[in-house]
C-alpha cells in the first residue's frame, strides 16, 4: 500500500511545509459543544478546509472525518496549557516534575478531557534550543492534568512540544520554553545536509526523487533501512506506539514542528512534502525492533527551487497524503 504523507506547519507563522499526513496544523482547534450544528472534516485538513454533511473516512488519507462546529456555529473554545514544575527551578542531572495541564481560554478551570492518539493522551516532544538533543516522553495522566518525572541531562534553553487531542476537537500543538540551570552543551552548527545516519547497528538513508531538496516542488521522499548492508523490509518492525515509525520535524530557524506517522511503501517509509522556504530542518525518525526504539536524526537543507524542477513522474504524482 502506498502512503503519501505531506509535511505542513504546526507552529508559528508561514507553512513550511504542505502537509497531508499525521501532521499537526498550526491553526486553532475548536471544540464542538453538545447541541451545536456539527460538521465532518479531516483531522489532517487534506482537502484544505472541505466540509461533509455524515461521518466516515477522508478520501484522501483514510482516517476518521473528525466533528466540527458548522460556519453558522457558535464561537469555538481555544485551548492552551499550563506548564508547572516541582521545584520551580530546573537544574541539570536532578529530577524535576512537569504537569502539564490543558485549559479552555474561555472557560477557566473547565477540565478538558483527552482522546488517546497513538496510545497515549499526551506526547511530549523535547528538543535542545540548537536542536542537537531530542527526545520523545508520554506524560501520565492525573486526572485534570499529565505529569512526567524527568532529569535534563545539561543546562541551557530547550522547547516542549506538547501534542495531544481534547475530546471532540482537533490536535493541538503548544511550544513551551523551559530554562535548564546548569552547564550547557556547547552550541551544534549545521552547515551540511545530513540524510544517511547510522543508529544502533541500522543504516537509514532519506532518498528525495530528483536527488534535489527543493522549495516549490512537492517532493516525494523515501526512507530506507538497512543492516550489515543488506536493505530490510519495515513491514517486519515492531509498532512503537501504534505505528511503524514517527517522525518529527522541526525548522532550525523559527522551530516550526512537525510530527507525522508514515506508512510503508515496497518495504520502505513512504513520505511526500513541500517545502516552503529554504533553510535548514532537523528531523527525527523512530522506529522499534525486539523492544527498543531506535532514533535516527537527519539534517535536512532546502534549496530554492524553480516550480515543476521536481517532475511530477519523479515526485509519484499529486497529493495524497494529510495534515493534521
């Protein structure tokens, strides 16, 4: 089965890229208050703002249509949360706890209930400020919020990406800064792609169609793995999370995040994207075999491109992938 997965922006302003896949939009969600007029609407937005009358599945990347309030609706709720720590200081190599706690802008104190999505109600992306360190945790839920003990292993800036999904609303996507005391790392400069990387006896290489990373082309990207040499269908992989992989991007630049699922295309990670502005992008690819979660990290460098330089042949045709 073919799986064509478009990257699109979750944060901040401007796409960087077009997605249609597992991704996060960086548009609002809204949730639907019982009695409202309800609509049907990809979770992935992969027919750009598409309505349906009945739910089912999107034609286009096959999940679940999600409920939506009708234009003629009353005025969405916004979401944001709350990040609260225990001691209030974070140090490096000590332990610190992290609540995270989902709120209503307009109904505070209301509790906001929340959906599992790959297993969990809450995945937390944490990156190092130069995103030279990553790592990817499963806060536990309280019961109004979500808590994880966790030990920063340096001092210095680093972005929480909490991801999660209330209950009759879209995904949602909030950056949080957090400040490490401590000594820091000395600061990662990337001035080279990176698309071949060796992890715990695994090599994966990105393969983009044209051999060219390109803004203005939709671009169809493969990822392959091999061991000892010999190429490996990932069809065999474990499910880490009820997926054969997650990946996660994110802009060097403005920290626009990315977090999508690919499937499997020929025994391969099958992904299609545009980019929108050139520049550097890092990105994270796990995936797990006999119990262990193996992390490869690219360094991704978009070029300005010329539209129709990728060649639609190469790029395995238009979008069908989603954004969410």
């Amino acid at each position: 089965m073919q799986f064509k997965l478009f990257f699109s922006i979750a944060l901040l302003t401007g796409l960087f890229f077009a997605a249609c896949g597992g991704s996060h939009s960086g548009h609002e969600q809204t949730a639907v208050p019982p009695g409202t007029p309800v609509k049907y609407q990809c979770p992935m937005d992969c027919e750009k703002g598409k309505l349906y009358d009945q739910p089912g599945a999107c034609p286009v990347c096959k999940m679940d249509l999600t409920a939506v309030a009708a234009p003629e609706a009353a005025s969405p709720m916004t979401f944001k949360v709350t990040l609260s720590t225990e001691p209030a200081a974070i140090a490096a190599g000590k332990p610190v706890k992290l609540t995270f706690t989902p709120g209503i802008v307009e109904k505070p104190g209301e509790a906001v209930p929340l959906d599992v999505v790959h297993e969990k109600k809450l995945h937390l992306i944490m990156v190092s400020d130069d995103l030279s360190w990553f790592d990817h945790q499963h806060p536990e839920y309280n019961g109004t919020g979500l808590d994880l003990s966790y030990t920063f292993p340096r001092g210095g800036n680093y972005l929480l990406f909490a991801d999660y999904k209330p209950a009759g609303a879209g995904h949602q996507v909030e950056k949080l800064p957090v400040t490490v005391s401590g000594a820091p790392a000395k600061p990662a400069t990337y001035t080279a792609a990176k698309t071949t990387v060796s992890v715990d006896g695994y090599e994966v290489s990105l393969h983009p169609a044209g051999g060219k990373w390109l803004t203005n082309n939709e671009m169809h990207i493969t990822a392959t793995v091999k061991k000892a040499g010999k190429p490996l269908d990932v069809n065999a992989f474990e499910n880490y999370l009820g997926a054969k992989a997650h990946v996660v991007m994110i802009g060097l630049d403005d920290k626009t995040y990315e977090h999508v699922h690919p499937d499997v295309n020929e025994g391969s990670f099958d992904l299609h994207t545009q980019f929108a502005k050139p520049g550097i992008y890092r990105m994270w690819l796990q995936f797990q075999t006999e119990g262990k979660v193996h992390t490869a990290d690219f360094v991704l460098q978009a070029a300005e491109g010329k539209p129709g330089e990728v060649k639609q042949e190469d790029a395995h045709g238009a979008h069908e992938g989603h954004n969410h």
